[in-house]
C-alpha cells in the first residue's frame, strides 16, 4: 500500500484566509469558527502573503501583551511560509515540519492554494478522531461552567 499524500491527508479541504488588515481578533474568530489552526493571510486574487497559527497568536500577540482587535494580521503573520504541492507524502511533509520547527504547510496545486496540512493531518486517522473527542469533550466541560 502506497504512503498517503498530504492532500489525501488534508482534513479540512477549504481555504481559511484574511486580509493583512484584518485584525488578529477577526483571524482567531474565523480559525475558531472553521476548527482550524491556522489562517491563510492573502491578497486579491490569489497571492499568498503570510500564515497565522495558533502558535503566532500565543507567542505574537498574548506573550507580547498586543490588543488582538487592534493588532493587524500582517504584524504577527509568518511571511512566506514554505508550501508543499498536493502530492507529496505525508512522511515528507512531516520532515520539513520536524526540520523547519513548524506545523502547518500551506498545499499549492495548479496554481491556486488547496488548503493547509498540518501536523495533526499526519496521524493516524484513529490518533486524529481521538483527539478531536477529547478537545469536543473539553468544549462541553467548559460550557457547562464547571
């Protein structure tokens, strides 16, 4: 059995992007919104600027005490992030995560931007539907106001 490839991986197959004006409270509300971990920072029509991770937005914005609805994206953004084409295996993938020190690849085929593979994409599909109980499970407890 072939090694699967990182769009066949991909778990959310849809661009999450913002303006690099928008604020770093609309690019949070929109990962939440969407369940990602990161946002595509990009200009009309097509040209990728930049990610937000969850990572900027602990180490960029609340580390460094930054209003997030008064701090723009491109402040905070990692410039020029690395993309992989769709058909790269995901052990490749996971390599340049691993060297590079990140965990989101922004996948590029055909000329337009697929979506994002991240480091969760690379687990095991059953690793991957068990965290994502846990963080459901972790949602509820925290409505209920404990």
């Amino acid at each position: 059995m072939s090694e699967r490839t990182v769009f066949q991986s991909m778990s959310h197959k849809h661009v999450v992007r913002v303006g690099p004006d928008a604020s770093v409270y609309e690019a949070a509300c929109m990962m939440t919104r969407a369940s990602c971990g990161s946002v595509l920072v990009m200009e009309p029509p097509d040209k990728l600027l930049g990610i937000l991770t969850e990572r900027d937005l602990m180490t960029r914005v609340l580390a460094r005490a930054l209003d997030p609805a008064h701090t723009p994206v491109r402040e905070v953004m990692t410039p020029q992030p690395i993309c992989v084409r769709p058909e790269l295996p995901v052990s490749e993938a996971v390599l340049i995560m691993l060297e590079r020190g990140f965990r989101h690849l922004p996948v590029v085929g055909g000329g337009r931007i697929l979506g994002v593979f991240s480091a969760r994409d690379a687990l095991p599909r059953e690793v991957g539907a068990a965290m994502g109980l846990a963080e459901f499970n972790e949602q509820v407890n925290d409505v209920g106001g404990g």
